[in-house]
C-alpha cells in the first residue's frame, strides 16, 4: 500500500535574490536560479526519502513543465503511473523568490487544468491506501471538489488522511478548508492558518480549535520557534533547532512528509515533534525545492549535531 499525494503536483522556479522590495525597472542580480517539481511534490519526495512508498495523483501538462514534474518524481522512486494529462492542460507554476531573510514570496502562474471529478482509477486506488495527502491550494472549483471526495472516501475506509491548508487561493473561497480539516485524520497548519480556521491566536488554544472541527491530530508548524503537535490525549511541544538558515521554501512540507512517516510508523508524540523539526531545519539549510529536500543523513546530521538518536527509518 501507498501513500497517495493528492493534487497540486507543480513546477516550481527557484531564484534567490539579495533583497526586497523590488520595484518596476529594477534590475537584480539573481544569485541562484533552478526550475524543478514543486508544491505538494515536495511532501512526495520529502515521504518517498524516508522510505514510504508514494502515488502522485494529480494532473500535469504535455508541456516543459510538466515534463519537469513527471521526471522530477520518477527520479526521487515516486510512482507517476496515474497522473492525469490532457492535450489543453498547462501545468501551473511557482516562481519563488527568496532573498538573505530566507522568507519566500510567490508568483503563481495558474496554468489551465481539466479535471473536475475524480478519475475512476483515482477512486478505485484511495480505499486501499495507506494514507492519503492533500493540500488547500487549488486553482478552479474542480480541485476542492476532488480534495473534499477524496478525503471523503479515505475516511469512509478507514485511511489516515493529513490536509495542509497553506494559505489559500485569494482568488477562491477558502472557507471549504474547515470543511477538510474536519474531515482529515491529521491537520497541518502554521500558526496563521490555525487561527484563520479556529479564530484562536494561541497555538494550543487554535489546536485544540482544530481537534473540535474533527481532526485527531493538530499539528502547528511553528517556524523556527519548533513545532505543536496535539492529540486528544497527548501533546509534545518541541522547540526548534537553531541553524543558519538559507531558504525556508519547503520547510513546512518537509515536515508534513515526517509527520505523515511517524504516524504510519507509530512513533511517539515527542520523538516525532524532534525528528519533524530537525527535517525542517535539514531543509531551511539548503536552496531549493523538490529535489533539494533533505536526506536521511542531513536530518541524521541535525540530530547528532544536538546530540540525540538518530530514529530507526
């Protein structure tokens, strides 16, 4: 059985910059610049590092971009046999501009998606999953239906679902994001996504807002200040490692991809808050996405580095 990762499977176009803002008729120089898988490609790779097995399901182009997700995938052990294309889809693209604060901003190129409803074969493979994952980012009304149908029939069958909200489409109504942590097995929020869904400002407070929509497991991303992970009967609160960070493009779903490996593997709450946040800080070290999320032996590297265990992977 798989781990299925459910849309939002893009390009994205990494360039690092040496400060913002940017304004019309400037011209910066661009010290890093590569165009690789993106988006919840990154919770793929980042799951298929630490040895789940993984499906992407999700729909690409015929175009140069999606020639880099499909490549980029099959590269890091994804399976791709089920991603869905079509002779008009464009696949959508992030461009991701970091500069020396490590903090992205993003332009969204939305491409032309085709999907509307979950293909049969999709259908027939979520029952029989090991997990399902999927994130709140969608660029049409199509996306949040199959999300939602999604996360309906893994919990119909018994299979862990975890959503990542992120930040939403501005251009959708983004109230349907209840509708999936309600849904899901585990939430992964940052602090500001958990307040949009719970109206609690507190992290534990937003947590425990979160477990009462219907979740079993909260989870707040906390940056560099570490990470919550809350139960109803158990918490671990961990705090972060301090690194010299470069590029916080991807942290978030590096440590989605951990969480979803520790809940499968049944590890503890605080051994799980630990690993998370050193995969978060493996991954702020380096430039990049996809195929720059850490290894094994960077997050092995984080740990030994604060003298603690490296985890049986």
């Amino acid at each position: 059985m798989a781990v299925l990762i459910l849309n939002d499977l893009i390009a994205d176009l990494s360039l690092r910059i040496a400060r913002f803002p940017i304004a019309a008729k400037d011209l910066p120089k661009v010290s890093y610049i590569e165009l690789g898988p993106g988006g919840a490609c990154n919770v793929a790779i980042m799951a298929a590092r630490l040895g789940l097995p993984v499906v992407g399901l999700g729909e690409v182009g015929y175009d140069h971009f999606g020639l880099v997700v499909r490549e980029g995938l099959s590269r890091e052990g994804v399976d791709i046999a089920h991603l869905a294309a079509f002779p008009e889809t464009r696949t959508p693209v992030a461009g991701v501009l970091v500069d020396e604060a490590t903090e992205p901003a993003y332009l969204g190129y939305p491409g032309h998606l085709v999907l509307h409803t979950l293909p049969s074969a999709w259908r027939e493979r979520i029952p029989k999953a090991r997990a399902l994952f999927t994130d709140g980012w969608a660029e049409h009304e199509g996306v949040v239906a199959m999300a939602l149908e999604a996360l309906e029939l893994a919990a119909a069958a018994g299979v862990p679902t975890f959503f990542d909200p992120g930040p939403g489409n501005p251009a959708l109504d983004n109230a349907w994001h209840r509708q999936a942590a309600a849904l899901a097995t585990v939430v992964l929020a940052n602090e500001e996504e958990a307040q949009r869904l719970t109206g609690h400002a507190d992290g534990l407070e937003a947590a425990q807002g979160l477990l009462a929509l219907g979740c079993r497991w909260a989870v707040i991303k906390r940056g560099p200040a570490g990470c919550l992970i809350v139960t109803r009967k158990d918490l671990a609160l961990s705090p972060g490692f301090p690194v010299a960070a470069v590029d916080a493009t991807g942290a978030g779903d590096s440590l989605a991809a951990t969480v979803i490996w520790g809940y499968l593997r049944g590890v503890d709450l605080p051994t799980l808050a630990t690993v998370a946040n050193a995969t978060g800080a493996a991954k702020v070290q380096k430039r990049g996405t996809g195929h720059n999320m850490p290894t094994r032996a960077e997050i092995a590297a984080v740990l030994s580095r604060f003298g603690l265990p490296t985890p049986a992977w």
